[in-house]
C-alpha cells in the first residue's frame, strides 16, 4: 500500500474488492480502478500569532480524471493522514458516480486541529496551503469545497488566494463559498437536507409515521445539526439523542433542537447542554430508535456494535461509517434495518456543489428553492436506481449503490482506453 498504508483506506479497498467480486471485474482493471491518479503531499511553514513557525503536512488526493475535473473537499483535523485522504477520495468517486455528476472523486486537508488555531493563524494555514495546490488544482482540473473544520471563510480565503495568483476572479475554483462572492444558496444545508429526503421516501417505502417515529443522531456539525433541525421541525419525528466529540445527550421525551443549536452557536460544544441527559458517547449508537443518522467520523459501526443496533433505518451521513465486518452483520439483518449508504445518503453536498461551479462557469443564478428541487429530483433519481437494483439482485443497498458507481467509472475508462 506504500503511501496509503493506513487503516481507513484499507478498508475502503476492502469495500471496493467486494463489489469488484460482484461484477466480475478483471483482474487487470483493479488496481486502476482503486488507487489514485495522484496524489500530492506538501509542507506549510506558517508564521503564528507568538512569533514562532509552525510547519504543517497537507494533503490533496485526485482519484480519477476519467470523466471530468476532481471534485472533493478539504479537511483540517488533527489526525489526517494520506491513507485516509485517499479513501475519501475513492468514496467521493463513486460517489459522484452514482449521482451521475461529471467529476472524479478527491479529497484533501491540512494535519492540523483549527480549534487551536487563531482565526488569523486559520488564514494563514489556509492561504499557504491553496498556495502550494495552485499548480495541481483548477476549475477544470480539481476543485474544492469545504469539509470536517473548514467552512465557507475558508474557500473564501481559497478562492482569492487562487485568484490573487491567476489575476481575477475565479470564483468557480471553489464551492461552498459564501453567496456574497459566488457561492449558491442552500449549498451549506444541502447535505443535511439530502439526508432527511432520503429517510422520508425510506419511511415512506416502509409505510412509517414519521410523527410516530424517533432518531438518534451522532455528530452535531453542519451536517447533523441540518439533518436533526430537518427532522424536527419538517418531518416531525421525534429527535431524542444527539452528539458531537464533546458530550452525548439522549432524552426519550425529546430534545429541543433549536435550543440545542443556539447553544452550539454560544458556546462551540454540547458539553453543558442539557446535563442530566448525558450518556455515554458508545452507548448512544446502540440506543433504540426508529431513524439512526451517523454524522460524525468514519469506522463507528463496527463488527462489535453492528448486532446491537436497535433502529429501524440506519441513514448514513458521515462518510465510512460503517466497517466491512458489520456490513456482514447488517446484511443478514437486511428486513430489520434499512440501510441508506453513504455514497448515497451524504450526496446533497456534492450534487449541490455541482451546481455551484455550473453557477460560476456559466453565470448562472438560481434561486434556493430552484437548487433544492433539482437536488431532491437528482436524489429521487438515484434513489430509486439503488433499491430497483438492490431488489432484482437481491443484494444489499451498499453493494446496489456501489455497483452503479464503479460500473460507470469502468465503462467510462474503456471507452477512453488506456493512453500508450
């Protein structure tokens, strides 16, 4: 595995060894498949507010180029590594295939914990670092948007670092960027959105009451804080955990979400939100619900905890989070638990990101309520490829997902052929 030797991308290579299994796929075309077209590390020495140079490591993985630029975010966590750079960026390919959208899969970060940083040392980070990938990125080559600790600020200060250098504006080599310079409405809330669409037609395909039901959702960021808002106050089921990587809280009376948001906005954390009702973070997952929404960090539905999920649709909104090994624990309890995969479930983000850098390329304007009907017509779409498949072949959701990425991804590079 050289420089991908690392615990996440071996298992997305497990994932993908699966479904090559399944589709009888070549023996010669695995590895093409697999591993990344490139992949680039660099070193950010940056200036900090004390006087000292601090020397960062940052990552940028493209997968494949086969069908379009690479699309992908970026990630500021104290843990990245390449490995799990280049996982993200195999997921985000088929990923991008799946919703049928012209991208290659990518991901990218800095090794760094932003909550370290001063918003000034966070700037300086950043710009060093879209400095360093300028000669590996472009609108036509690569572009980024935000992840795990960036944010709209952050592809701001991409974006002009980007177009400093280029000598004008060049909105479209980022996504996720605020409105007021380029960005699309509805781009920040579109992952969490996608999640609560897709547990709505899963509920309403398993003729549950959504007024009835109750969900547990683990992590509290953008995309979890979206989807429990969404649930809440749009799909009215009863939200009674929640979590993010400073305290758990579980409730069976139900969580006042809006309040659990303010709270956030105040003070960064859950920790000293609705106290009496802390639980263990692991014991949170294996609560009883109607709606599981893991929307934290990949790996957290494992071999040890898969048998002990008591939900009745396990939506998937983090990316990975679910190992192999409790992939074979879920697929034998395939009529207790309706598995929204990843690549499917977490969707919005990207599909909207689409439309953002359609939106800069061609000076397009859309209205919110114009992106958030063609996000959920897209996802309707690739909904229902997933589950026709998945029933003719009698296969699980996440080999019907995958399946239909790496097949489009195969048959686009033997149409282009391989260069001598």
């Amino acid at each position: 595995m050289s420089i991908y030797d690392d615990d996440v991308f071996r298992m997305a290579c497990d994932q993908f060894q699966v479904i090559a299994d399944y589709l009888s796929i070549n023996k010669n075309d695995r590895e093409r498949l697999m591993y990344p077209k490139r992949a680039i590390a660099v070193t950010l020495p940056v200036h900090m507010d004390d006087g000292s140079t601090r020397t960062f490591q940052g990552y940028r993985v493209q997968h494949h180029l086969t069908l379009g630029p690479t699309k992908g975010g970026t990630r500021f966590a104290p843990s990245l590594s390449m490995g799990e750079t280049a996982a993200l960026a195999m997921w985000m390919s088929w990923k991008c295939a799946l919703s049928n959208l012209p991208y290659g899969g990518a991901k990218g970060g800095v090794t760094v914990d932003p909550a370290k940083l001063s918003r000034t040392e966070l700037e300086r980070v950043s710009r060093r670092y879209m400095q360093e990938m300028i000669p590996f990125v472009g609108p036509h080559t690569d572009i980024m948007g935000p992840d795990m600790g960036t944010n709209e600020q952050v592809m701001a200060w991409f974006m002009d670092t980007y177009s400093v250098h280029q000598g004008y504006s060049v909105s479209e080599i980022v996504t996720g960027k605020p409105v007021a310079i380029g960005g699309t409405e509805g781009r920040r809330e579109a992952t969490g959105r996608g999640v609560v669409y897709l547990v709505e037609r899963a509920m309403n395909m398993l003729k549950m009451d959504p007024e009835k039901c109750t969900a547990i959702v683990q992590g509290f960021g953008n995309v979890g804080s979206v989807a429990a808002l969404s649930l809440a106050y749009k799909s009215g089921v009863k939200v009674i955990g929640i979590s993010d990587a400073h305290a758990a809280i579980y409730d069976p009376k139900g969580i006042d979400i809006q309040a659990a948001e303010q709270h956030v906005f105040k003070k960064g954390t859950l920790r000293a939100f609705a106290q009496d009702n802390h639980v263990d973070p692991k014991e949170l997952l294996m609560m009883p619900c109607d709606i599981l929404v893991p929307a934290a960090v990949d790996r957290v539905i494992n071999g040890k905890n898969a048998g002990e999920l008591k939900c009745r649709i396990l939506a998937e909104a983090a990316n990975g989070p679910t190992t192999p090994q409790a992939d074979l624990i879920l697929e034998k309890r395939w009529d207790e638990i309706f598995v929204i995969p990843d690549i499917l479930c977490n969707a919005g983000g990207v599909i909207v990101s689409y439309f953002e850098w359609v939106q800069g390329l061609q000076s397009y304007l859309w209205t919110e309520m114009e992106v958030t009907d063609k996000l959920f017509r897209i996802l309707e779409h690739s909904f229902a490829q997933v589950i026709k498949r998945a029933k003719a072949h009698k296969i699980s959701h996440r080999t019907a997902a995958m399946a239909i990425g790496v097949e489009r991804v195969l048959k686009a590079k033997k149409m282009r052929g391989l260069f001598p």
